[in-house]
C-alpha cells in the first residue's frame, strides 16, 4: 500500500502488523511465498480515509 509519494507500507502475514516495505532492515519472519514469482501490486491511495 502506498499513500501519495509515501514509502510503500507491507502487511505482515505472519502477525498481520502494517510495516514500511521500504527500509534497509532484515525481517526474521520473512518467508518467500511457494509458487509466487510476481509481486503483488501496490494499491495506491489518494487520501488517508
């Protein structure tokens, strides 16, 4: 997801927690998705509602 020109904000799918996508720090829970070769798209919001 992704407000304005704001960094792109992920959810987590391990604890559902919103999180800046965009940062240099390492997740410990990632995990890739089996079978997934694309990104998802980023929804892009226009207003914070």
């Amino acid at each position: 997801m992704q407000w304005f020109e704001n960094p792109l904000i992920a959810v987590c799918g391990e604890n559902q927690e919103r999180q800046v996508a965009e940062t240099k720090r390492d997740c410990k829970q990632y995990v890739p998705i089996a079978g997934k070769e694309e990104l998802p798209p980023v929804q892009h919001f226009e207003s914070y509602d």
